[in-house]
C-alpha cells in the first residue's frame, strides 16, 4: 500500500498492475466506518484524489461524503464506495479483510504487461 500499486500475477510472472486508491475501511469489532481522507495512519501515496469525494458530498449534499465516519451499514458503505468510484472514474473496487478491519479500494489505470 506505500506505493499504492498493485499486481496481479500467474507462475510467478506478472500479467497485470494498476493504481490502488483506499477508499476507507471498517472496524468490525465498533461496527464503523471511516474514510480513507479521515484517516491518518495511511500512506498519501494511497489516499488518491479521495479528497474530491469528500468535496463532492459537500457540494452537492450528499450525505456521508463529507463525514468522516459513521456506523457500519453494508449497503450504506456499498453506496458509498459507488459513489466514490463513480466521482474518481476507477475501473474497479476491491475489498480485503483481515482481522477485525475490512479495507475497501478503488483501481486505476489497469495496463496489461507483457
């Protein structure tokens, strides 16, 4: 994630990179949700133009953009990373869990290698 890049690879030989943004993550023990742009533990390299949603939900009153967090609600948070997709025109959505924490990304300039 300090590169915010990310690879995709059969028998050992890459066949894919692209870009990652973190568009936040969930605390499954508090049962919340927290922007990526509200988060201070993570590399800016990874943070993305996220701070655009944010601007997109203040100005147009799109509740939940513009706040930090809130509590976790699966449809809310899929609405959200929707959203934040569709602001950031990203190619793709990615989420991993490990833990107690679900991380959500969006992926940009997907490039095939050679």
């Amino acid at each position: 994630m300090d590169d915010a890049q990310i690879t995709w690879s059969r028998d050992g030989k890459v066949f894919l990179t692209g870009r990652l943004t973190v568009i936040g993550s969930v605390s499954v023990a508090q049962q919340t949700w927290l922007w990526s742009w509200a988060n201070d533990s993570l590399p800016h390299a990874a943070l993305g133009d996220m701070e655009r949603v944010r601007q997109f939900g203040e100005e147009n009153d799109y509740p939940v953009l513009p706040w930090p967090g809130f509590t976790y609600d699966p449809e809310l948070v899929a609405e959200a990373r929707m959203v934040a997709a569709s602001v950031l025109d990203a190619e793709g959505l990615w989420a991993e869990s490990m833990d107690d924490v679900q991380l959500h990304f969006m992926i940009h300039d997907l490039a095939l290698t050679a």
